[in-house]
C-alpha cells in the first residue's frame, strides 16, 4: 500500500455568472461541441499529479454531472458535493469533502478551461514549499485605486500588480484554518489567497505563461474557443 | 469672431508596440479595410466638440498619416509632430503644438479605435470642472501587490481598483505644470494622471459604458474587429 500522501481537485462549479447577458449557466455552454465544464474536468481527470477531484456543484445539476463523466470516460474517481451562497462556503463545503489521505488541495475555477498541466504542477509544488500559492500572471493595464469612486485615491505602480487566477493550491492544513479564520471574523474574501493573511500565511506568486482566462462575460466565448482550438 | 475657448484632442500614435509579436506597427494593421489608427482619427474628426487634432507620431510615418487623411478626406485641422523616446516625452511634443485658443486638451491612444462620442464628451465636462479626468472602467480581476514578485505583500479591494484607458482630458495649464514636474524630478510616468499627483490634482474618474480595448496584443485583433463590426 501507498502511503505517499495525495493530492485532490475542488472545481468550483457551483457559480450563478451574473456578468452574463443569458440565464443559461455559463458552464454548460458548448465549446466544440462539450460544455465548458467538461474541458476544465478532463484537464484534472488527465493530470498524473491529481489523485481524487471534488466538484463543487448546485444539486439541481448533480445528475447532469454524472452524465457528463459518463459520456467523456472520466476514469479517475471523484465526488459531487453541494455549493453555498458564497465562493467561501462552496470551498469549505469541498474541503470537507476532501479524503483523509491528501494533504494537499488544488482549487481551482470551473470557468477556466485552459489552466496548463504545467501551471498545475507547478503551483502544487509552490504550495509544498511555502504552504499556498496561486496563478498569476503581470497586469498589463494601468490600475488606480478610488476609495469614493469618484476620484484617483492612490497610483499604483503597475510592475507591482498581479491578477490572480487559480489554480489556488495550499497545504490543507493551512487553508482550513485560514477559511476557520475568515468564519470566526463574519468576513467575505473573493479568493482564498485573502484568507491567508488573517493568519499570516504567506502566498507564493506562480507565473502563468499561457493564457488561463475564465469566462465571465458573453465575449469572452468566442476568445476561449480560438484558444482551445489551438491545443 | 468666436472667442470661446477651443479644445484639441492629441493622438498618442507614435507608440513602439513591443507586446505585439510581428514587427508591423500595430497602429496600420488594417481593419475593415482602413488602418486602426484611421479609425480612431475618424471619431476625433467627427467629434462636435474636437476644434483641432495633434497627431504625435513617427517622423517616417509623416506621408503615410498625410495619405490617410486624404484617403478618408477628414476636414478637420490637424498637425502631425514627431514624438519622443518616452510616452511623456510624445505628450509633451504634443502640448507644444496645441493652438494657443485652445484651453483644453483631449490626449487618447491611436491603438484604442473604440472609444465613444458621450466618453469623449464627459471627460472634456469633467476636465473644465474639475481639472483633470480619465475614462476608467472597474477591474474585474482579482489584483494582489507584490514587492518582489515572488509573495503577495498585499491584497486590494476588488470594488476600489479601476482600469484606466484614455482619453485623459486636462485643462492645458494643469497638464503642463504636472508633465513640468515630472521632467523636473526625473521622474517617468506611464500615465498622464499619474503625472497630476505631483502637483495634488483631483483626477476624476469618468466610467466607460461600452468597451474600450487599447490594441497591444495580437489576439485584440479579432476582438476590436468584432466591436468594429457592431458599430
């Protein structure tokens, strides 16, 4: 028997997409002929690093995520568990869901079907070391901050700024407690990077050299599509 | 006579283009048959409010942007000045050659071919009232700072960053001071407003309602071809 410990998928899939213009879920729209999820799936379904994925879904969806499985012969065992209101409660609900034997955890965006097995690895790796880490790649725009929303507050320098994605991939011990830590608080943090800092944990910078975009709005489709095509 | 105060939009197109992967200036990549840059020339031309262009470019160019005008057949007065190695230093170019009715100044990227009449508009408003404005939009991503590269040194509010675009619109004399200084301290900046805190200028931030893409990367072609298509 093995007793190296595993390492286990969250896809966050459980999302309501507000930003876009339909009510069909932004997930199960179809790129070259699978639905978005499918090809984030297969991503983690394929990758040798990853030994168990929990899917974080709205019930109402469970038998089409079955299906889903079925029709790709997705071979590597996974769970289907129910979101919350917030990303926060759908991660804790994932984390518990998580098998003893792992001791690590790669979160990562249903609606980023592009995330590279490189990418993967190399935040799992990051996350060994340093305890958390996350995808990010440079910003290429010109970011200022407006506590009114009205007028510029403060110029940030912009070969400071990272926009993080996910894969967001932590020692496990580590997340729960910094999400215990963001419960304790009544807080609400958008990533699971911020919830790091309540406890001080330091978050390693890994660098994207792909695109890893997540679709968010009707225009990114068509941008994600010319990209999976090109794989 | 009219005495009333003139305004004159300055076209920044004497960028280098460094993100784009061909050697071609991104500025004559054709579009619907017609360079970017005419594109963006025909919003200026068009515009109610625009008395007289300033065309900062590459002094090689200078027949090239003369035939477009001829091509297009664009009526309004403009003047083409050779720009400098940095963005300030093409903006400054500019400045000198604003004609002195003019107290008001519309500085926006050759490379950004979308941007609409009412932004046009409501950043000159904003600029006569309150010294300095610049389009923005709020910042869907999730944007960390990081002194090192390597570790998050610092999370930002998500729903206090913005993206800033242009047009940057300033009353002439505020520009100048503020460009004046930055000259003064040696200092370089990416942006014009960021160029206004030296001086403690209110900058106010007017929200784009419709994209705005700024052409860097080679796969914004297809994007902005697709906006271009819906105009």
């Amino acid at each position: 028997m093995n007793n190296q410990p595993t390492t286990t998928a969250i896809i966050v899939a459980a999302g309501r997409g507000t930003r876009m213009a339909s009510h069909e879920n932004k997930l199960f729209i179809k790129i070259h002929g699978r639905p978005v999820i499918a090809h984030t799936w297969a991503i983690f379904n394929n990758h040798p690093e990853i030994d168990h994925i929990v899917l974080v879904i709205n019930n109402t969806l469970h038998d089409a995520f079955n299906d889903i499985a079925a029709i790709a012969g997705f071979k590597k065992s996974f769970s289907l568990v129910q979101g919350g209101n917030e990303r926060q409660d759908s991660v804790w609900s994932g984390l518990n869901t998580v098998p003893e034997s792992s001791d690590t955890v790669v979160i990562h965006d249903g609606a980023r079907p592009l995330v590279s097995n490189t990418l993967i690895s190399d935040t799992i790796h990051a996350a060994k070391t340093f305890g958390a880490a996350v995808a990010a790649q440079p910003v290429p725009d010109t970011i200022k901050e407006s506590t009114d929303g009205n007028f510029i507050s403060r110029h940030l320098e912009r070969n400071t700024l990272w926009a993080v994605q996910t894969p967001q991939t932590f020692k496990i011990t580590i997340i729960k407690q910094a999400l215990s830590k963001v419960f304790e608080s009544g807080l609400s943090v958008t990533d699971d990077t911020a919830a790091c800092a309540l406890i001080d944990q330091q978050v390693k910078l890994v660098e994207s050299q792909s695109p890893n975009p997540k679709l968010t709005r009707p225009q990114d489709v068509e941008y994600i599509t010319s990209l999976l095509n090109e794989r």
